[in-house]
C-alpha cells in the first residue's frame, strides 16, 4: 500500500466492508491518512475488525446488511449530522458459478442478486446521500461485467446483468442529479482474488485497490457520472 498519498477523501464511509474489496478500500485510506467508518452486517469478528484494532481509531465500526431498508435507514440516522467526502458501497453477491444459464438458475438466486446487487444498492445511496459533501464523491462498486459493449464471451449472465442494471439505474440518479458538484463513480477493479473472485483471478488485492483508490481520488470535484476501470480509463457502457 502507498503510505506516501494523503487522500482529499478524508473522511470515508464504506459499505460492506467486512472483508474482501471493501475492507482493504477501508486499509487504503487510512494508509493515506483518513478517517473510515466501515460496515458489517452481523455480530461476527471479520477482517475489518482485525484491522480496526490495529488502526489507532481511525476506523469506526457500523452495522448495516443493505437488503434490510430498516437497517439502511437506520443507519441514515445515526449517522445523520456528519460529513463524508466518499460515500463507497462495495457491498455485492455473486451466488452461482460462470457457467450458469440465467433461464436455469433457480428464481431464489436470481431474486437474491438483483434485489442486493442493483435495488438494495440504489436504495442505499438515496438514504446515505445527504451524509456526502456537496462536493463530494459517490462511488459504488461496478464490475467490468455490468458493460453491455463488452459483453462478446457471455458468462456470469445474471451477475453480469445485475451489475449492468445497477449501472442504469446510478445513470438515472445521475440524470435526476445534474448541474450538482458532486463525482458520481461507477467502478471496475478488475477480476481480483477475493472471496466472490476466488484464487485463480488474475490480480491480488494488492494489485486493484491502491490504483482503484487512486482513480477514486482523482475523481475529486469532476461534476457527473463516470464508469471507470482501477486505472482510470472509462469502460464501454
Ligand atoms: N472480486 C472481483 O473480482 C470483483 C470484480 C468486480 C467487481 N466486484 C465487486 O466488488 C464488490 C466486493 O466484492 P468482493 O470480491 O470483495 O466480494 P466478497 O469477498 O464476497 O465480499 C463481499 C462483501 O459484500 C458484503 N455484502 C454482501 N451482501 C451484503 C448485504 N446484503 N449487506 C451488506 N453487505 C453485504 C459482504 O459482507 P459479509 O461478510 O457480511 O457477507 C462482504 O463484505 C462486489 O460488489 C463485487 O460484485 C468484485
């Protein structure tokens, strides 16, 4: 991690943040000085804990399981008064391997990854949004998957579509927005070694979130919406 970049994010709430992509975006900025509250759903220890113990307080800890609208809004509320300069909701599923045909996965799957992957996303930008600076930057975790340009090798159908959905509905937020200040990022890390990844991906965590971070970063003050890869270049829609 690059200790030497002090972030214009100084303080940053990440959403889903208990382990994988998230919780190391949470390890980035404060190696670059800022102030995170990350959240968690449940009561179980989980890497951020880990982290938080080592960070010095620069970590805060939240609760939230972004499918539950009681939760989502009553995290708005106790979060209320405060200012963030990033909003980050990493938060996603994946559920059902590469190969699985959208028309034979069960209803349940599919049900599950739309409703947390595209609604349970959205909505958690609309109830979190007042908490962002006017200047700001919203950010939310894309896939390359979700482009519909570059879709030529199929596969991944309903999480590829669910990320593609997200991204039209961010559009509209975008559109319902216009003439604001604020940065709005739909991001691409790459395919990553995570959890949801699995160990055969091509990049190491280490590899993604710092020049993610970076782009983020970047993206300061840049008014409107924006798909970017971890390097900064924009992603076919
Ligand atoms: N890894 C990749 O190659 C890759 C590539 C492109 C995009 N992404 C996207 O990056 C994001 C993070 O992926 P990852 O690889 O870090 O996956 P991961 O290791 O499976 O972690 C997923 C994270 O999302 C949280 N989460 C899932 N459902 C949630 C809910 N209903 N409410 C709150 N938090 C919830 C999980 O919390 P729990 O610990 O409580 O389950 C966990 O912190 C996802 O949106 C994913 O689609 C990943």
């Amino acid at each position: 991690m690059d200790t030497h970049t002090t972030s214009p994010n100084r303080a940053v709430l990440v959403i889903g943040a208990s382990r994988g992509l998230g919780e190391a975006i949470v390890e980035e900025y404060v190696a670059r000085g800022s102030r995170v509250v990350g959240t968690v759903r449940g009561d179980a220890p989980t890497p951020l804990h880990a982290f938080a113990e080592r960070a010095g307080g620069a970590v805060e800890i939240e609760h939230v399981d972004i499918t539950k609208r009681d939760e989502v809004d009553a995290l708005s509320r106790r979060l209320s008064g405060r200012t963030f300069d990033l909003l980050f909701v990493v938060a996603g599923i994946a559920l059902v391997p590469r190969s699985a045909i959208a028309a034979d996965i069960l209803d349940d799957e599919f049900e599950r990854m739309m409703y947390t992957n595209v609604l349970s996303v959205i909505r958690t930008v609309e109830a979190l949004d007042d908490l962002v600076a006017p200047d700001g930057t919203i950010a939310v975790m894309s896939s390359g998957q979700g482009s519909v340009a570059n879709n030529r090798t199929g596969g991944f159908e309903v999480y590829r579509a669910s990320k593609a959905a997200l991204n039209q509905l961010m559009r509209s937020y975008a559109a319902r927005h216009d003439g604001e200040d604020r940065a709005l990022l739909l991001t691409a890390p790459g395919w990553v070694q995570t959890d949801m990844g699995g160990s055969g991906a091509t990049l190491r965590i280490e590899e993604s979130i710092p020049p993610l971070v970076d782009t983020v970063d970047a993206q300061r003050g840049a008014a409107g919406l924006q798909y970017l890869d971890r390097n900064g270049e924009t992603v076919p829609w």
